[in-house]
C-alpha cells in the first residue's frame, strides 16, 4: 500500500515563528502536492513538485515555500507564521506514469493531516 | 480555467435511505473527473474516477457516479446508507492536458447518517 506520511498531527506555533511540515511517500512518486484545507473552501492547492528541486506554484503560494531534495521528501515552510495561516494541511502524492509501463489513473494519496495552529 | 461547485455543504439522511450528493463543474476543456471521501480525522482517499469510456462508474464501498457531458455533472449516489458512510465528500477535476497535475477540488458536501 501506498503510505504518506505527515511528521506531526498538530501542532501548535507562534506569530512570527519559522514552521516546517515534512512530507514523505514510499511508493517513489514523482509529483508531490501541498494543499490547506479549511472549512467551507475545501482544499486549495499551496504548492506542488514533479520531480526533485522541481516545484511550481499553486493558487495560494503566498506566505508559504517549499522544498524536495530528494524524491520522497516534500517539506512545505512557513518563514513567518501568521494567525490566519491556522489551518489543516495535507500532502499528497502521485505518479506521473511516463515510465515503467504503468498507467497514470491519476489518484492522489493523501497523508491523515497536519493541523496548524498560530496563535 | 476549472471550476467545481458542490451546492449542498451538508446532506442529513437517515440510515438505509439513498442519497446523491451534486458536483457540477465549468471547464473550456476535457476533464477527467474524481470523487473523494474523507472520513472524520483522516486524509482522502478515492471513492471513484471517471477517465474515459461508460459514464456510470462504480466505486469503493457501493457508492456510483454517473458523469453527464451536457449537463457538466458528476452527482454521487448510494442507493443505501449506512452510518460508517458519515464523512465529508470532495468532488475534483482535472484537465484532460494536464497530467493529472492541476487537480482542483469543490468545497466538499458533508453526509451526516442517522440511525
């Protein structure tokens, strides 16, 4: 089974405070995605990776950055947490299907969530 | 660009009942369409795709879909709840030029099952 994993479930931060959330799949995806998911406006694309040191901005990239130095590992940073940064925040992967023979079905898999609180 | 309205932010049905949950989409292009489902506390998972060929798909834990090209409608549909089916539904799009890369997700509809 494909598994990612989200280093912590909740966490709790200050104002001001440097945050990162790391991100790691073990089924060697290339592409990588962060969303933020709040309620009523469902999940919204922060950032996304195709390939090592490889990203592109999504629809709400402010405030955030991002980093993949190596396939497996996403890590999504937050360099001056805010208040209405608070939010839960998932990662997921997928494959890309451009080798190997397998086909692309286009499934992402998502990690259980990290919860982010700014106070 | 894409667009996914989920009119019903939450659906309350009694246990047994049928249910459909509404996706309606806007796009200038193809689109590959998804449902997923997110039960309380977890991440996503896919209930059900819609690539190409027969337009009613069928997928995990009984739930269907039926896609409809002139109506740009994608409405979920479980002839028999149950009370484990409590959870938040996301229906998502995907450009047909994309790769799969610019997934764009409705607000979600949340189904509340009641004994």
């Amino acid at each position: 089974d494909v598994k990612v994993t989200q280093s912590s479930r909740y966490l709790v931060k200050r104002t001001g405070e440097k945050v990162f959330l790391e991100c790691v799949q073990d089924m060697d995806h290339e592409n990588m995605f962060w969303y933020r998911q709040d309620p009523g406006l469902g999940l919204r694309l922060i950032y996304f990776s195709y390939d090592v040191k490889m990203k592109e901005k999504g629809d709400i990239p402010e405030g955030y950055s991002v980093s993949r130095e190596k396939k497996e590992r996403f890590s999504l940073i937050l360099e001056s947490a805010s208040t209405n940064q608070t939010s839960m925040y998932l990662c997921a992967s997928s494959f890309t299907g451009l080798a190997g023979g397998k086909a692309n079905t286009g499934e992402l898999f998502f990690g259980e969530g990290s919860r982010l609180t700014v106070l | 660009a894409q667009s996914v309205t989920q009119l019903d932010s939450q659906v309350p049905v009694f246990e047994e009942a049928p249910v459909e949950l509404r996706c309606n989409y806007s796009s200038s292009v193809s689109v590959y369409l998804f449902w997923y489902v997110q039960y309380p506390n977890q991440g996503l998972q896919l209930l059900l795709k819609y690539l190409s060929g027969s337009t009613l798909v069928k997928g995990i834990n009984g739930f269907e879909a039926e896609f409809n090209k002139s109506q740009t409608s994608f409405h979920l549909r479980k002839p028999s709840v149950h009370i484990s089916d409590t959870a938040e539904y996301f229906c998502a799009v995907s450009p047909r030029n994309t790769g799969f890369q610019k997934l764009v997700f409705g607000t979600g509809t949340r189904l509340l099952v009641s004994p």
